[in-house]
C-alpha cells in the first residue's frame, strides 16, 4: 500500500477517502440520505495525562456503498477539535501509547502507530491472517490480539483429492452463528510489544476449540490485563457442540503469564461471566454475571473479587436495575457503571460496599455511555432520540454536564424540530408503561395524523434514547408520523419482574401493553390511521397481532420476524434463547424443556399460539423485510409469512437483502429499507 506524503492535516493514502459531506437539507426534511451522512462518533480515549481525547468519526458514502472511520483529536474542553487521518480504509482500535506521545491503531488488519499529529505513520505489525483487534498492557510490554481460528473442516480437508469440493462437514451444533458458517472462530494471542514492534506470539487458548472472545459481538473487553502486567483475566465459555449451543454459562479465568497457570475464578457461578475489570491497585478485580444457565436476559449484577482472598462480593444486591459498562474510579474505592432506568441509560456509581448513587441527572432525556475519567470530570457519549451521539463531559460530583464535541450539529440545525415526550399508559393490569412519544415536524392538535406503534425486539431490550441507521424514531416522525415506543412488558429498565414476565408469554401480557398503548392513542383527536412495525420478536409481535388486533392496525410491516414458533426452534442457531423464552423458564432452563416436544404445559400452550395458527384471522395489508444471511430469525420466516398472506389474498409485499443478516447494515440497503418502510404505510395510512 502507498502512503502519501505526510502533511499538517494528518496522512494520507492513495484511494478515494470519504470525507464530512457539505450537506444541504431540502426545506428542512430528514430523510434517509440525510440520516446516513451524520458522522458517526465512536471510541473516545482520554489520553494518559486527561488533556486530550481521541476518538473516530464514521463518513458515509452513499454512492459508495460504504463507510469509512478516520480518527480525530480534541482537547478535553472539546477545543482544538481536529481530524489527524485522513485514510482511504478505516481506522480503529486507537489508543494512547509511550504516555500520549504516540497513538497505536488498526487498519486492513495490521496494527499501525504514529504522533497524535498524525506524522511518522509505521505499521507495527505484519501477522499473517490479520488481526482483528489489539489490547496493550499497562506496561506497555505485552499486547493481546484476537485472530481467526479454523476449527471446521471444508472440501479438500476431507478428501484432499476432491480441491473443488465445497461441501461442509458437520457433526454438532452452532455449526451457523449470525449470519456464517462457523468455519473459523476467535482466538487470542498475547505476544511482546515495544511500541515499534509485535513480537513472537502464542495463543492463550493453544488448540482448544472454544471462542476467545465469544461470539458473535464481543470483543477484547472480554480480556484485561493486571496493572503490573503479569495475569490476564478473561471471559470464555469452554464448551463446544449441543453443550455450546444450549448453555450461557461463560466465566471468569485467571491466566499467569510466567508460569502459564490458568485457573477459573467463578467456578460455581452459571450465568453469564463477563466484562472482567482489574481495580487500578491490582487488589480487586470487578466483572458482570447473570445468575441462571441458558437465560441470556437475567438480571446483570456486579461482583468484585479480593485477589488476595479470592473472595467474591455481589455489589448490585440491593439494586433493581441491570449493570453494565464498568470502569474503575482511580483510586480503588469504587467503580462508575452504565444502568437502564426507567427508559434511559444513566451514569452510576458504587463504592465497594454497594453503596449505589446516580451520577447523571435524573430523567435526562439522554443515553449516557460508558465513562472514562479525566480528573473531575467523566468523559462519555450521550445519545437521543433526537441526535446521534455526541462527546459529553460531565462533573463527578454533582452529574451537571455539557457538550464538548459537535459532529452532527450543522445538519441537525438545517433539520426541522420535531417533539418528544414521556406518556405513563395505563396497562391492562393495573401498572403504568413509559411509552416515548414523537410528533412530527410542526405538529397542531386541531389536525389528524397516521400513527407507528413500534414493536421492540429482545424480546427483553431497552426501548431507552437510541439513535440507529436501522429504527430511527426522528427519521419516522419527520416524515409526518406519530411515533409511539412502549417499554412494554419484558423491556430492561423497569426491575427484573416487569422484563421477566415476557419469557413463556409471548402472546400475554406484552400483548396486551401494546393494544392498551394503540387503544390510548386511537382514542385521541388528533390520530388518525395506525400501523405497526418490529423486527426480531417486534416481527413476532406484527405477526401475532395481525392475528388478533381486531382492526385496531391499518397495515403492518414485520422485519425478520418470528411466524412459525416450531420451525424457528428448529432452524436457529442459539439454542439457549428459544428454550428458555419458549418454556424452559418455567422448568429450571432444563434442557429440551422449551422445544416442540416437550410435555411442558408452559411450553405447549406457547406453540399452541404460534402467529403462523393464527392466519384465518389476517385481514390487514404488511409488508415482510427479511435478511437472506440471517441465521438468528432464518429467511424462511419471511418466506413463510409472505407465502401465508398470499395465499389468504392479504395485500402483501416481501423485500429481501440477500446479502444482510439480521441487521440492515449497507448504506444503500439501508436507504432502499426505509424508501419502501414509509412507502408502504404512506400507501395505507395517510
């Protein structure tokens, strides 16, 4: 690859980069092309000494096809903001290195390093394959990296003579996991490191066949290095096959990096295992963990370890809400996390006695990511509805914080101003539901206007302050909607019985959270017609209502939705997530105890009402989206659904991305998705 000259902006390389658009919106409209040229903020690294940050900025090409992340530097007060990269191929995984007077990063898969001005550029690394993310030690002697492990056997590894054969051998399951064939996995390698140079490495797990990080979304947050560089701690499930696919139970080892010692830290505990933290003393060690085997949405509790001792402390007990994004405050004494409250992510702390706090201002209508300290202040993301995400700083000691970078501003001001607001909707059973409320652009009571009630997927989600390329809320408002968000039963952020009563109960209660939503809004003056849209389990949930909605809905849209129960537990690829959700839970997530063929009353009854026994009943025109690479929910879902509503002479539409997976994901895709989204509820509800 050629590198161009250096210059006072930063490096260049050959190739067409993609830079900030100078964007222009048409007569203030936010539309789909606007929506994906935001940049987008990601990464923020405070340097060694709190002066500055690092972070990346996405661009988007339309025309393209793609995206490309280059990398920007500010002072801690958001002044000086300024882009050092500006690459062809994106940039990531950056971080401060020799205390802040260099900066390591990947691209194409090497590790690179240059000056936070962005000159002496030098690739670091040369490992065959590529690397897939790196973490440095303290120290700065050791690095980590992650790289692909083959563990699948394919044509010629078979019969070496047949080199064209493309056929797959399998002999388990997990054999599919998102959207590939488990043909290779993760594995981490520590290796030397001298700022200049990745040494001869080994892999921390040799030929064991078990994913480090697991997959298929984590990454080397799963791994941490002690303070003096000597142990690692990481997260790993060490099961393979039906076990694999049946089980979350990852936990908790120690690896020794002088004598290669590893042992299990969290032995005994079931769940879930992750996120291992070393307190900045080396004393302690903080990680996150779900209590039960095979149920991915219990409630995350924080524990911390005595690594004298080795004993564990739960530190959340006394705390209702899920923790994540842990960070070690610098003196030991205590840990800063993210949790979802009541439709928000906010800032807390906690000392080492579980003494809980907000640091965030209470119903703020902001998603706070996770902190990083720089003295007194906190130096974090912060999302809405409304915008996407910008840096934030924010007091320790009181939460009062103010905005420090300003990505997206110029757009957002060219935009017209839409309303949000929190409604508590009465619920069938007596509770009250935070359902988020968008109007659109110049809203006027004394008029009428269509209405979306969203359906969550999860099943057990946050519906908090998002802002995504795949469900925008701004971006439906904006085109003349009232957008309704219910933190229906099952969300994350009302305690763990309001989010747990959804599992075995698709068609109850969750059910009647949406009908009591649709049925307060359709009973005001200013809504007029109604649609309804989900993807995952809110796909599920437009099936299942367009069963049962008794034409409350005027026209459904379902994104890779759930509509044959029994062929989706036959098909997908998490074992664990449909026995457990679909019966299990009911009997001790024992194995088998949610499937088809179970004698489990809470099992049969939940096939019994499947969306797909319920097609006699469809009478409203829906669209089907469906992702061809999607393992999660399979297109056959999709394929079923559309046949069905064929058949029964429903008005219906299917569009499919043969080269998406669950998530819509590639810049023209995406737009193509939301072109035929507002299309089709234009069609049939205004």
């Amino acid at each position: 690859m050629a590198i161009a000259a250096l210059t006072a902006c930063g490096p260049k390389e050959e190739g067409q980069t993609i830079e900030k658009p100078d964007l222009k919106v048409a007569d203030g409209h936010f539309t789909a092309e606007v929506l994906h040229q935001m940049g987008k903020v990601t990464d923020i690294q405070v340097s060694p000494d709190g002066t500055q940050i690092l972070y990346g900025v996405t661009y988007t090409s339309i025309e393209q096809n793609k995206g490309v992340r280059n990398l920007f530097i500010m002072n801690i007060d958001g002044s000086d903001n300024h882009q050092i990269t500006h690459f062809a191929k994106s940039a990531s995984n950056a971080r401060w290195i020799e205390g802040g007077k260099r900066i390591a990063f990947l691209k194409e898969g090497q590790i690179w390093a240059m000056n936070p001005d962005g000159k002496k550029l030098e690739q670091i690394s040369d490992y065959e394959g590529g690397i897939n993310e790196f973490k440095i030690s303290p120290d700065e002697a050791n690095i980590l990296f992650s790289t692909d492990f083959k563990v699948a056997k394919i044509g010629k590894d078979v019969y070496p003579d047949l080199d064209k054969s493309t056929a797959r051998d399998i002999e388990g399951l997990m054999y599919r996991h998102w959207d590939h064939f488990v043909e290779n996995i993760q594995h981490t390698h520590l290796a030397n490191f001298s700022g200049s140079k990745v040494g001869a490495d080994f892999d921390l797990l040799g030929d064991e066949p078990y994913e480090l990080p697991t997959e298929p979304f984590s990454g080397l947050e799963q791994l941490d290095f002690s303070p003096d560089g000597q142990q690692i701690a990481y997260s790993c499930r060490k099961l393979t096959g039906r076990d694999y696919a049946f089980s979350t139970n990852t936990d908790i080892y120690l690896y020794t990096i002088i004598s290669g010692e590893c042992i299990n830290l969290s032995e005994g505990m079931m769940g879930y295992d992750t996120d291992p933290a070393f307190s900045p003393n080396g004393k302690y060690l903080a990680w996150l963990s779900m209590e039960r085997d095979g149920y991915e949405a219990d409630r995350v509790r924080l524990f911390i370890m005595d690594m004298n001792t080795r004993e564990r402390k739960e530190l959340s007990g006394d705390f209702i809400y899920d923790v994540e994004g842990i960070s070690w405050m610098p003196d030991s004494k205590g840990l800063y996390f993210n949790s979802v409250v009541e439709g928000v992510k906010e800032i807390w702390k906690t000392d080492l006695e579980g003494n809980m706090a907000r640091v965030t201002p209470q119903h703020e209508f902001k998603d706070f990511g996770c902190p990083q300290i720089a003295g007194d202040r906190l130096i974090a993301t912060a999302t809405s509805m409304l915008h996407s995400a910008e840096i934030v700083s924010i007091s320790a000691a009181d939460g009062s914080w103010e905005q420090i970078s300003h990505e997206n501003d110029d757009i957002l001001a060219q935009i017209e101003d839409i309303r949000m607001e929190e409604v508590w909707v009465p619920t069938t059973d007596g509770k009250q539901m935070l359902t988020w409320v968008l109007y659109p652009p110049q809203f006027d009571e004394s008029k009428t206007y269509p209405a979306i009630l969203f359906c969550n997927g999860g099943p057990q989600t946050a519906c908090s302050q998002s802002w995504s390329t795949r469900w925008n809320f701004r971006l439906m408002a904006s085109q003349g909607y009232i957008v309704l968000i219910p933190n229906r039963r099952g969300n994350i952020g009302f305690g763990q019985e309001w989010k747990e009563q959804i599992s075995g109960d698709y068609i109850g209660q969750n059910m009647k959270d949406y009908l009591a939503v649709a049925d307060c809004f359709l009973s005001r003056p200013y809504v007029g017609k109604m649609g309804a849209a989900g993807g995952s389990y809110g796909g599920y949930s437009v099936y299942y209502l367009a069963g049962i909605h008794q034409n409350r809905f005027s026209a459904f849209i379902a994104h890779a939705g759930i509509f044959d129960q029994e062929a989706m537990y036959m098909s997908t690829e998490e074992m664990w997530f449909p026995n457990w959700d679909n019966g299990a839970c009911a009997a001790g997530g024992k194995y088998l105890e949610g499937s088809p063929w179970s004698d489990n009353p809470v099992a049969k009854r939940h096939y019994a009402n499947s969306p797909h026994k319920l097609m006699k009943n469809w009478n409203t025109p829906i669209l089907v989206f469906h992702g061809e690479l999607d393992y999660r929910v399979p297109v056959s879902q999709g394929m079923m659904a559309f046949n069905a509503a064929q058949m029964f002479d429903v008005p219906s539409k299917m569009v499919l991305f043969p080269d998406e997976n669950h998530w819509i994901l590639k810049p023209q895709n995406s737009v193509h998705w939301n072109r035929e989204y507002i299309a089709w509820f234009d069609k049939w509800l205004k």
